[in-house]
C-alpha cells in the first residue's frame, strides 16, 4: 500500500473505505507545496476538488471589496477543507492560503463523488447539506461586511414581490426583519427611514414599496 | 386602510399603546387594546414598538413595484 493510502485511512472522509478503495483515490490525488502567504485558490473559481492538509496550516477566508478578510476557519494537517463545492457542485464559496510552508493533497471532485455513485439518497442529503453551509458562509460575510442598512436592503431586494403576482406578498415586521439580518428594531426603524430618504423605498401605510431596486443594491 | 393587529390572548389591557397613539386611534374595549378610529391610524407602529407583551404587530407588506421605463 502506498503511503498516501495508509495516510488516507487516517481521514475521516475515507476511514471507512477499503484499501483497494484508498489505493485508487490516492493514485488520482495531487501533492502541491505553497509558501507562507501563497494564495491555494480563491472564492468564485471553479472546484478542483477536495482538499487535505498534509503539513503546514491553511487560512479560509472570505473577502470584502475593500479588501477586508473574515477568516472561516485554519486547516491544520490531517483537515479537510473546500467540502462545499465538491459536494453542491458551485463555485468556491471561500479563498485559501498558506499561513506557513505548506503541502496539501488535491483530491479531484471527480474521485469524491464516486464514491457516492451507488447512493443517489446520500448524494442528494449531502448536496442539500452543502447548500446550506454555502449559505451560512454568506450570512456570515453579510454579517461580517455590510452594514445594517446594506443587510436590509439586500433583505428588501429578496422579500420584495410585484403585487397580484405568483408569489404571496410576504409580510414582515420590524421586529422580524431586525431577526433577519442580525440587528435589532428600533436600528430597522432608522434603516427604513435612511432607505427611504435615499428615494430607494415609499413606505405608504403597511407597505413598503420597492421604488428603486438598484438604489436598494447599491445601499451601503 | 389596514391598522395593526392586536392579539387578544396577549394583551394585557396596560393601555400603554392608548397613552403613546399619537393619533389616538387606539381604545381599550372590553379590557383589550382595539384600533376603534382605524382613519385615524397612520400605522406609525407606536403601538408595536411601546406594548410590552408582544400583542401588537405592525407587519409591512414587501411590494415591487413595476418600472414603467426600466434603466438600462
């Protein structure tokens, strides 16, 4: 058995495999090295796979446009990390980098999924899973980076339906909306009033009307 | 002109929300808070932000409006 085999059966992910199974995973991994700093990949590009640290220590983080970094999480060896793509099949939810001298296994997408190939319910349950982590990751840039006014615009921008439409016109009260992006009511009250005077909103009686939608996405 | 909604098991009948209507729209009818001159209400949501248990909500309905002349 190779190394990277015997490595593998240290990983949760492939603990439960057999080693014929472990041998053909490790023969279609990658070993890459990256400096201290080195970028491994960045949010938005297209998943090369599964990701596993082998030595050093790796950064995930999410981005501003000004340039402001919220850390996920560190991946030390022997961590898995980039699950969420592999598994939903989008893009990279997050960037990495090197904190240090580093070597990471790349184990393809391809491969991963193969081994949920006999089991469309797990596939399905896994991939639902993996939404849902790439929604919470953005909640937590939404938290991290945008402001209460920006949070409720992007807030009113997602709720908002034309009336007699398809959809039920959804109603919110303040003190739901302050639940909804992490604020409380009174701070929502003044975030109305803001969005309002920027002429992006009319609040006449219980409705909120949705005047100037790329007003309410240029909200900061 | 919709008015906002009093939950009748949780009001308390304090008449907090009679003492802040700015309009004086609201009443306390058989021990409850009632919206008992609804032209009179601006649905400011005084009466939401000031009840203490909760019976009041001022829920906002999320419209879109349609562009007549969307930008391009």
């Amino acid at each position: 058995m190779s190394s990277l085999a015997d490595y593998l059966k240290g990983v949760p992910y492939f603990s439960a495999l057999s080693p014929e199974e472990r041998e053909k995973i490790a023969k279609d991994t990658l070993e890459r090295s990256f400096d201290r700093g080195e970028v491994i990949f960045l949010e938005g590009e297209p998943c090369q796979g599964l990701y596993l640290v082998k030595s050093g220590r790796v950064r995930i983080f999410k981005s501003s446009p000004e340039g402001r970094e919220q850390v996920l999480m560190t991946a030390a060896a022997g961590t898995t990390f980039n699950e969420v793509p592999v598994f939903d099949g989008g893009p990279n939810p997050a960037s990495a980098s090197a904190l240090e001298q580093t070597t990471i296994y790349v184990v393809p997408t391809k491969t991963v999924n193969a081994l949920l190939a006999g089991c469309p319910a797990a596939q399905a349950i896994i991939k639902l899973f993996a939404g849902r982590l790439r929604h919470l990751s953005s909640v937590v840039e939404d938290l991290s980076f945008r402001s209460v006014v920006s949070r409720l615009a992007r807030l009113l921008l997602d709720s908002a339906v034309v009336q007699g439409g398809p959809s039920p016109v959804p109603r919110l009260t303040q003190e739901e909306m302050a639940t909804m992006i992490g604020s409380v009511r009174d701070v929502v009250g003044r975030g109305l009033r803001a969005l309002e005077k920027a002429g992006a909103i009319r609040i006449e009686g219980q409705r909120i009307l949705v005047v100037d939608p790329e007003k309410l996405k240029e909200a900061r | 002109m919709p008015t906002p909604e009093v939950n009748p098991e949780l009001c308390t009948g304090c008449s907090d929300c009679v003492e802040f209507c700015p309009t004086g729209a609201v009443a306390i009818v058989n021990g409850k808070a009632t919206v008992v001159k609804p032209e009179a209400c601006t649905y400011c949501t005084e009466c939401e932000t000031i009840c203490p248990s909760g019976a009041i909500r001022c829920p906002f309905e999320v419209v879109l409006v349609k562009q007549e002349n969307p930008k391009k």
